[in-house]
C-alpha cells in the first residue's frame, strides 16, 4: 500500500493510493502488508501541481525489492547513481574555477577604475556616505582551487569504484569520500552568493553615482565594467553544477552530480545494511495483528509513524530568530497603524470636503 502525494493530478488535488497485489503471497500464506508513506516525496511544479521523478519512483520501488530480499536490485540502483555522478562531477570544478577568475578579474578591474578616479567633493561626500571603499577593501574574494582536493578526492573514489569487488560497504565508501566535497560546495556556495551581492551592490552605486559619461575606463575593451551580467550567468551555471535538486529550468545542466550523490544519500540513510527494515515516516511492514489493532484501517500514515525533524539551530539561535521575528511584526504593526491613521484622516478630510 503506497500513499502517494496530493496534487499529482491536474483536475483533483486530493491525494491517492496504489495498492499492489501479490498472488504468490498466498501459496506463502503470507499476511504481512507493506505500507509505503511517500506523502512527503516529491518535486514541486508550481504552486498548485507536483510530480514524481525518475529518480523519486526508483527509490520508493526499491523498497519493496528490498523487503522481497532483491539487496542486488539496490546495489545495481546505487551503481546506475555512482556512474551519472562520476560522468557530471568534472563539472562543478570547471563551473567554479571560471566563476572565480571571472569574479576576481572583475574585482581587479574595477579596483583599478577606482584607483584612477579623481573625484569632486560632492561624490567623495558620496563615497564617505556609503562605506564605498571599506566595503570594496573588505570585500571577500573566492580561492580558485579551493575545491580541488575534496573534488579530486571524490573523483578518484567514484573512478577506481568499478574496479573493486561490489559490496553495499563499498559503495557507502564511495559515498562518505564524496561527503566532504558535498558539504564544503553548499558552504561555497553561500559564501558566492554573498560576495557576488556585495559586488553587485558596489557596481551598481558605481554606475549609477559615480561614472562619468564619457568614462573611457569604464568602457575600455580589455577592463569592460558594463557587462556585470556575465557574472550572473556564471554563477547561475555554477548553482547549477551544485544543485541537488532537479530544477524546473535550467541552461546545461538538469541532473548535477550531487543531484546523483543525494539519491545515494537518500537510500543509505535509510537502509543501511541494504535490507528491508521498517523506517519511521516511510514505510513498515504490519503483521495482520497490526492492521486488526488498527480497524483495518489501510492508509499508511496509522502505520509508518511521523518523522520529527530537527531544524538544526542551538537554543541561542532559536531564542535570537524569535526576537527578530517579533522585532519584524511590531514594525509591521506600527507601519499598519500609520497607515491606518493616514486612510481615516483622508477619509475624514474627503467627507468634510
């Protein structure tokens, strides 16, 4: 019994259930019932649509082979996952390194326009009022290879993966050598898209405030400042060589190699020991004693039991996001009222008048 999501149908949103039938279980005299929650596992079309993936329907699939004890069907799943990661890896070095030399030559450029700049009183008051050049001074620039080593090291533990003997050990080997390029890309990640909206920020105050018209720097063809898109594009290829989800659009690339690795993920924190074994919030395997207990009742949630996930914040942290949320709504309650204020003191003038 498999409870599917809600709004996988364009004309009914309510959710459904697929029941699969075993003729053999009988002669077994088998009256163990395999329920599979997959209400929580899906992809996400748009606001009111979702579907199962390739990827999504394998995984939950496997769960039955693995309790019919088909542990060669899992492995031959994790193997299909390790080689489109293999094939895909290579991008996400070649993304970032061209990330970061175009980044930095842009920050040497602009830099460079800066130095040569003469400026009047009235835009160095400009430049004081806005931190300009502490911000362009403390401006965090990216390492071109920092990520060669954890890449190079999960590239040589997917490369030499085929040569050895097939194992569920080997593969979660595999796997915990290519955590640490996972881990280190989304921190990487973060740590771009801060600086590219810092640089953002800068150029454009720069473009707008400071520029000349006819500023020849600006426009010189070997140290062009005017096409900051390139930057964007770069670093959306980039997003997408590291995503580890399956994007609604995308430029190049639609299944990343950490699209692939996070399949493995899912499966291996599952079951482990790549046998069935009963997981909380998925799936468990009910004696008819069970479903008896539970008025026969077939829908899976009774039986697979409910997930309590960890937000990952300290306590401090915690404490800190509530005080901001609360200091966000008493402003919002203050701008509310102001504007509330101002519409019946118009009201009152329109009547009057």
């Amino acid at each position: 019994m498999t409870s599917l999501p809600s709004n996988l149908f364009y004309t009914v949103t309510l959710p459904a259930s697929l029941w699969f039938f075993d003729k053999a279980k009988a002669t077994k005299k088998d009256t163990n019932v395999l329920f599979v929650d997959a209400r929580n596992v899906f992809r996400q079309i748009d606001r009111a649509h979702r579907e199962l993936t390739d990827e999504q329907v394998q995984n939950l699939a496997i769960i039955s082979r693995l309790q019919q004890g088909q542990t060669n069907r899992y492995l031959d799943l994790i193997d299909d996952y390790l080689k489109q990661a293999l094939e895909t890896l290579p991008l996400i070095q070649e993304n970032y390194r061209v990330l970061c030399q175009t980044f930095n030559d842009f920050y040497t450029n602009f830099v460079d326009w800066k130095k040569h700049k003469h400026w009047d009183d009235e835009h160095k008051q400009l430049i004081a009022d806005f931190d300009f050049k502490h911000l362009l001074k403390s401006l965090p620039l990216p390492i071109i290879d920092e990520l060669d080593d954890l890449a190079n090291q999960a590239l040589n533990a997917l490369t030499h993966y085929p040569n050895i003997e097939r194992s569920n050990e080997a593969q979660k080997y595999v796997f915990a050598e290519c955590l640490p390029l996972i881990e280190h890309t989304r921190l990487i990640k973060k740590s771009l898209d801060k600086s590219y909206r810092s640089l953002e920020k800068l150029y454009k105050f720069a473009d707008k405030n400071l520029k000349g018209k006819d500023d020849t720097r600006w426009k010189d063809k070997n140290k062009d400042l005017r096409d900051f898109k390139k930057l964007a594009d770069l670093l959306d290829n980039f997003h997408e060589a590291v995503n580890p989800a399956m994007p609604l659009e995308f430029k190049k690339i639609e299944r990343s190699a950490l699209y692939w690795l996070h399949q493995v993920e899912w499966l291996q924190q599952r079951f482990p020991n790549a046998i069935y074994e009963d997981v909380t919030g998925l799936c468990k395997l009910a004696t008819f004693e069970e479903i008896k207990e539970q008025d026969y009742s077939l829908n899976s949630g009774r039986y697979v039991g409910v997930v309590i996930e960890e937000d990952g914040m300290t306590e401090d942290e915690f404490e800190q996001e509530i005080l901001t949320l609360h200091s966000q709504l008493q402003g919002l309650d203050n701008k509310a009222q102001d504007l509330q204020t101002l519409i019946n003191s118009n009201l009152t003038s329109f009547i009057n008048n």
